[in-house]
C-alpha cells in the first residue's frame, strides 16, 4: 500500500520542522486555491501566495499556509478576510500534514503517478477539529514529487466556527448571500535536499 498512514491536517500555527525534511517545498512551483461564491451566481477564485514546508525522513509531510498573504484580486477583500474571517491576529497560519510510506516515496520514479482514494484526512481550523475525506495524486519528480488532491476538499465554515466571519463578510458588502462551503483544491511540489 502507498500510505501506511495518511492525515491530512488543516492547523493553525506555523511549521515545525520543516528544516530537517529531506525534500523542501518550492513555493513558486506549489499552489493551492479556494473557490466562494455570492449572490448565488457569482464565483471567485482566491488563493494564498505564500506556502512552505517539507516531507522529512518519516515521511511526515507539513505545508504551511501563511494566511496574511490571502490573494483574492481585491485589496480591500484581501484585508477583510484577514481580519473578519481568516482572523490572522490569532490564526496567523494553517498547515496541511499528510504522513506517507518514506520507501515508497524514496522509490518513486519520474513520471510514476499513484493514486489514493478517500484518503481518511484531519482538518484543523480556527481551533476546530473535525475529520474528513480526501482523493490524492502523488507524481514523483526528477529530484522530488507533487502531491496534488484529485478532487476539490469542500470546506464547510460552518464545521469550522467560521460561519459568523462569512455573515461578517455578507453584511459589510450588503449582499444577499455568500455560500458557506468553499471547494479548496492544491499542488505541493517537494524539491529532494
């Protein structure tokens, strides 16, 4: 089996560990984006740019999301969900960990794709926890991988505590309404030390 165990964490706070993994995550080549809607039919793209992290010798992957760095295209937005929604004084950052077999990755091939279905996944946000699911796609690179998920995770604010920033959102710009389930979808490339 690819993974002899997989959790994918959604946390808050910075990175631990990230310098003694042995592949580093490459900002530049990484992304991840999340999709909001309001007045039912408008959707908006937004994404974070900056990322870091790495996948250490256990296998253990971290990506840390520095949430002050929210790029929704508008400036005035990108403020609002700092400070009404995301809550960046307290919750300045949130990470993804996902745990994977170390040989298998170390094995990997360039080219050689996997895929895991209904990955068991642990997401941590705004100091809640809950438990979902995940489908990812692990690529192996000419000097590292790219772990992408295969299908958008749906996170619902409302599982989160995050329901009052979205009303926070909605009333300020007096619309009708903002969707409180947003489809996050994510590339992580990991560059080998």
């Amino acid at each position: 089996m690819f993974m002899r165990k997989t959790t994918l964490a959604l946390t808050i706070g910075l990175l631990a560990g990230a310098a003694t993994a042995d592949w580093t995550l490459n900002n530049d080549e990484s992304s991840l984006y999340y999709l909001t809607t309001k007045n039912i039919h408008i959707t908006e793209m937004n994404t974070f740019n900056q990322l870091s992290g790495g996948i250490g010798a256990d296998g253990a992957a971290n990506v840390s999301i520095d949430l002050t760095s929210v790029d929704t295209v508008v400036e005035i937005r990108d403020e609002r969900m700092r400070e009404m929604f995301f809550n960046t004084d307290q919750f300045p950052a949130a990470t993804i960990s996902v745990t994977f077999d170390p040989a298998v990755l170390e094995g990997m091939e360039p080219g050689a794709r996997m895929v895991m279905e209904d990955v068991a996944t642990e997401l941590t946000l705004h100091g809640t926890t809950r438990e979902i699911g995940a489908s990812l796609v692990v690529v192996g690179l000419q000097n590292g991988v790219q772990v992408s998920s295969l299908k958008p995770i749906v996170v619902r604010a409302d599982d989160f505590g995050l329901a009052s920033g979205v009303e926070a959102l909605r009333a300020i710009v007096n619309l009708d309404n903002i969707t409180n389930n947003a489809p996050v979808s994510f590339t992580f490339v990991f560059d080998k030390d």
